[in-house]
C-alpha cells in the first residue's frame, strides 16, 4: 500500500545509484513452475521479454549482508523475515535495542539499523530496489536448458523421478543494469553499509552451488556509495 504521507516531498531529493553488474557464469533465476517454456525454473522475463534479476530478490539478500556486517561490528540487529521477531517487537531477540541511535523521528519504538534502511512492518523502508535489467537485447540471446536432480538432504541421494530442467542464461559474460534508490529520509550511513553488503554478494539466482550466477560490480557504478570518514566512524560505534 502506498500511503501519500510517505512519498518524498518535493524539493528533498532521492539519490539514485546506478548498478551494474557482469556475470561470470550462466544464470538461473526463476520461480518454480513452468510458464510456457520446458524448463521447470523458467528465467524471469520482463514485459519487454528481457532477462531480469527481480529487485525483491536482490533487496533481500542485500538485506541478509547488512544484518551480517552490522551484527559483525557490534549492533544488535533484529531477525527478519519474520514480523514478530523484527523491529519493534523482535520476540526472542537478545541486544541493547535500547540506544539512541535506534530512535527514529515520528515512528514509535525501537528500530535497528537494518530496520532503518530497508524497513519493518511498522517502519517504511528507505530504500527502493530496482530490478536489473539484462542489457543484451532479447533477440540475441539463446537460453539453455540444463539437467539438474533433486537430491533428498537426508539420505543424501539423487530422488528418483525427480530429474528437472533448469533454464539458464547462455554462459556468456551478460551484463545487468539497474539502480537503488535512497529516499531523502535514508541515513547516510546507510550507503555505506550497503556498498560493504554489495562487495559480500558475488552471486544471485538459484543453483549457486552449481557454479550458476557468479557476478561482479562494476565498481564505477557504486562511484555514488563512496563512504564518508562520518560514516565509517559511525558504524564502528557498535561495540561502545
Ligand atoms: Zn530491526
């Protein structure tokens, strides 16, 4: 739902950081269930057919990086996915939630700094994550179907039956594009954190363990997220 009290004012600005990113191998992303094609984990497509890695996607493991480095540094960090156990409720969570820098302007509560950037079911988030776009036109690329077998984790075997078809991007260097986009109400910390979460994320999709979806940054698209002295200093408060 969008509430309009929520939408940037005019004249406070949102930052837009440009993402791109090469793969090094093909890539498998891809709900489960096939639409019209013969793999059973067909590549995600967007209306103009070209390959995408959705925004949800990536917001959420950008999210599981932040809370591992910010955990790392010495902030108590809340457990998402789950409500009950996210900010402000955050059942079952140990740490001093109780700091000042888990206030947030007009939002009751306790809120911790992954919470501030990417949002919990009481506070919006502050950052928008744009889908990236593969920027090799459709017509250009021929997808590949790959064999793959269920394996049952307890007995540690290969299911029977269970053979499947994965489809993946052709194992060429593709390269993606996309943005984040910071709300004026963002920390600046923030970017800082989420520059460190994008040098930990070196691959996305599924069937990583099968050397599918290897990537890196073009690090002159993260120019925007160079971190100030302020914000290092700030993030390396978690211990005191
Ligand atoms: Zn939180």
């Amino acid at each position: 739902m969008v509430r309009l009290a929520e939408l940037p004012q005019a004249g406070r600005t949102i930052t837009s950081i440009p993402l791109r990113a090469t793969l090094a191998s093909a890539l498998a992303v891809g709900a489960g269930g096939s639409s019209g094609s013969l793999a059973d984990k067909p590549l995600l497509k967007d209306a103009f057919g070209r390959l995408i890695i959705p925004g949800s996607q990536l917001k959420g493991r950008l999210r599981h990086e932040c809370e591992k480095l910010a955990r790392g540094l010495g902030w108590a960090i809340c457990r998402s996915p789950d409500p009950e156990r996210m900010c402000p409720q955050r059942e079952g969570s140990a740490g001093n939630f109780h700091r000042p820098e888990y206030q947030v302007e007009g939002y009751a509560g306790s809120h911790c700094l992954v919470c501030q950037i990417f949002g919990n079911p009481a506070l919006p988030a502050r950052l928008w994550v744009e889908d990236l776009v593969c920027e090799v036109p459709p017509a250009a690329l021929e997808p590949t179907l790959r064999p793959g077998v269920t394996l049952n984790r307890r007995r540690r075997t290969a299911e029977d039956q269970r053979l499947y078809l994965i489809e993946t991007s052709p194992a060429a260097e593709l390269t993606f594009s996309g943005s984040l986009q910071l709300l004026p109400d963002c920390p600046s910390w923030g970017k800082t954190l989420l520059l460190a979460a994008l040098h930990h994320l070196i691959a996305l999709g599924g069937s990583k363990s099968a050397g599918l979806g290897w990537l890196h940054w073009d690090p002159g698209s993260l120019q925007a997220l160079q971190p100030t002295a302020a914000d290092w200093a700030f993030l390396a408060q978690g211990e005191s």
